[in-house]
C-alpha cells in the first residue's frame, strides 16, 4: 500500500476537520510511528541498548511515549536548555550531549542549578569532548567548582565534523581524564552518518565502514591501555544515528545506538536501510487563497501575451517556507518565478485540480528537527481520527 496516498490524505483531512483544527498543524501519525518503533527494535542486536535523539523529536509527550514504548532511559541532548528541560522530563533519565558545548554555558547552568540539579548534572548527563583543549577547559571548571563531571569523548571515525582520532590527542585525553579527580570517563561516541550516503563507487562504502569501525577498535584499544578492559566493557559505547543504525548486528564494537527521525521518517530519511520505516509526519494547512490560472504580479501590464495566465491553479497556503514539499493533492510545485513566502506561500496546482478554499495541503518534512519547532500543536492521528494534541518542546536550538 502506498503510504502517500490519496485516500490516506483525504482520512487525515477529514479526521482534522473533524476536531475542528482549522490552522496549520503538524500532525504524527502515531499508528505508524508504533509500526517505526517495531521496525527499529527488531533491528536491534540483542544487548543493543537504544538512545532517543530528542532533537529529532522535540515534543514532550513524544519522547515519553517512545521511551516507554521502548524501554529506555537514554537521551540525546544537544545544549544547555535541552538539557534543563529533559531533565524536568525524566528525571531519571540518563542524558548523553551530541554536541560539545562552550564551556561558558556549562558554567552558567551550573551557576543557576539548584543543589539537587547539580547533582542531576554531575551523574547524569555525559558532556561530549572533541579536543584536548576542550579537556582542560571542563576539568579546570569542575575543580574550581568542586565537581565531578561525566565525560564522553568524540572519536572521528570518517565524519571528519571534529572529534580526535586515536592517537596522541586522544590518548593524552585520556590520562587527563584518568588522572583527575574532577573528571570521569563515561564513555566514546563515533558518529557515521556518512557510510550509507556514499556513492557506491569501487567498493567505497564497504571500505569507509570497515575503516570506520577500525578508528573505534582503535579508540577503544587506547582507553582499554589507561583504563582497563573491564571499563571499556562496561562505559558508553554510541555509534550510528538513524541513516547507520541498521548497520549494527552485533556488541562487539557499539554498545549502544542513537536514532531519532527513523521514527517519524522525514524524506531525509527515504534510505534502503530503512525500507521498513513509514513516514509519520506531516504538516497540514488550509489553502486560504485558490484561483484559475497563474499570474505573475504585474504581468498586466507588460506586453499582453506575457501577462496572460499561465494553464493551472494558483494556491496561497497559510504560512509555508517550511523544510517540507508538498504531497497532497498531487502535483503541487512551488511557484520558482513568484518566490518563497513564510506568512502566504504560493503553489502551483494541476488545472483539474479539486482543491478549495480551506482544504488542507500536506507537506511532507524533510527533516523533524527544525520543522516540529514551527507548530504551536501537534495533532495525534490514530484510528482515523485526532485523538490527542501535543506541544513542541520550547527551545532546543
């Protein structure tokens, strides 16, 4: 069954006017979103912990839903305020940071914590480490804070986005860590998007996989020698993300996966490796403006043949400029000539096409991050019907 269909639209259609939601709106489908999350932990190797990208999926209610759904208590943040509010979440919740953070802002949140937050920040969040400079930095504020902070080093394992490969960095890295007081090594994180993006040239993906795996072994062989095997075993072991998790069928070199968008499938993420996965968002909003032909503003008053209407339907949408194409009704193209607009987009419909005043247009997200930050609501589609409105989470730029 093809999961952009015309009949599946004009359900989500009826099912909005139905709640009477009138404005634009994202909504999740959430009986495919437990198809996603069926379909990710039966790619999971067995001992295969899973980790919630929570930028991927800024929405309270979305985050619970998928934590209790897969029974785990690992995050993804990615700053400071991200940080604060996962931890008024989940409380109990173990958060690991997927990007380094100025140690400035560090600071300030810690200045701003309560006692028990502080606490919080010390043993449950993993802050992520690309350089040795950054290194000194965090221990030189954990010791004048009188602290103990977690750390998780970067290893550049092909990305080449930052991070340290194995070798001198990364092993004096690790005896500062292993020396501090102040510092403790929680784990590596080696991120690969790259390998399922390839071209499939002479074999390149295969050896780019093979090579990333090797700086890892690597890594971990250079902590194993500071720390022990034992630690190594047991610390933070995070590869892939949702383009590469599927790659993964053992523990020997990852211990645990982090993916987020895989679950809601943005066209991003229309990769052979998730096949499995339906897409599960969408942005729906009214067609405020509808009429025959195509005119460009001012073409009046031109030479006459170039100001006649062009064959087809001009659509202006109740916002737009979103990351996001159109996919219901068919044949919907941005307007090239008239330009983006954020507040009255304009679209370009078939000349046979049914659309009207006030009916929806779909999009379909490229990406989740970003576009779920634009919607005040987040419409629940399951069972034909919108049975819950959610909300984004506030700030997580």
């Amino acid at each position: 069954m093809n999961p952009l269909s015309a009949s599946y639209f004009q359900q989500l259609q009826q099912a909005l006017a139905n709640a009477g939601l009138a404005e634009p709106v994202l909504v999740i489908d959430r009986d495919r979103l437990d198809t996603n999350i069926a379909a990710l932990k039966a790619m999971l190797p067995e001992g295969m912990a899973y980790r919630i990208v929570a930028k991927s999926l800024p929405c309270a209610e979305l985050l619970e839903y998928i934590a209790a759904h897969t029974e785990t208590h690992r995050l993804m943040s990615f700053n400071t305020n991200m940080v604060m509010q996962l931890l008024a979440l989940m409380p109990e919740a173990n958060q690991l940071l997927g990007k380094p953070i100025p140690v400035q802002a560090l600071r300030r949140t810690l200045d701003e914590a309560s006692t028990q937050t502080r606490s919080q920040l010390q043993h449950q969040v993993q802050w992520l480490i690309d350089t040795p400079a950054r290194l000194v930095e965090y221990a030189e504020l954990a010791k004048s804070a009188d602290i103990q902070l977690q750390i998780n080093l970067e290893i550049d394992v092909g990305l080449h986005r930052g991070g340290m490969a194995p070798g001198a960095d990364l092993e004096a890295s690790l005896k500062t860590i292993h020396q501090s007081n102040n510092l403790a090594l929680a784990g590596l994180m080696g991120y690969e998007p790259h390998l399922t993006k390839l071209p499939n040239i002479a074999g390149w993906p295969k050896r780019a996989k093979q090579g990333a795996a090797d700086q890892f072994q690597q890594a971990l062989k250079h902590t194993a020698a500071i720390f022990g095997q034992e630690h190594v075993t047991n610390m933070v072991r995070n590869m892939a993300g949702s383009p590469t998790f599927g790659l993964y069928s053992d523990t020997l070199l990852a211990n645990e996966i982090a993916a987020g968008s895989a679950l809601v499938k943005p066209s991003d993420f229309d990769l052979p490796i998730l096949k499995a996965f339906l897409p599960a968002s969408f942005i729906a909003t009214p067609a405020i403006k509808v009429s025959k032909g195509v005119r460009l503003p001012g073409l009046e008053y031109a030479n006459r043949a170039l100001g006649k209407p062009q064959s087809g339907k001009t659509v202006f949408l109740h916002g737009g400029y979103w990351k996001a194409d159109p996919v219901y009704p068919g044949g919907l193209k941005n307007s090239s000539l008239f330009g983006r607009s954020s507040n009255q987009e304009m679209l370009v419909a078939p000349k046979n096409a049914s659309i009207k005043v006030d009916d929806f247009v779909f999009l379909r997200p490229t990406q989740s991050e970003a576009v779920f930050l634009q919607f005040p609501k987040i419409a629940v589609f399951s069972g034909g019907q919108i049975e819950d409105l959610w909300a984004p989470l506030p700030v997580t730029a």
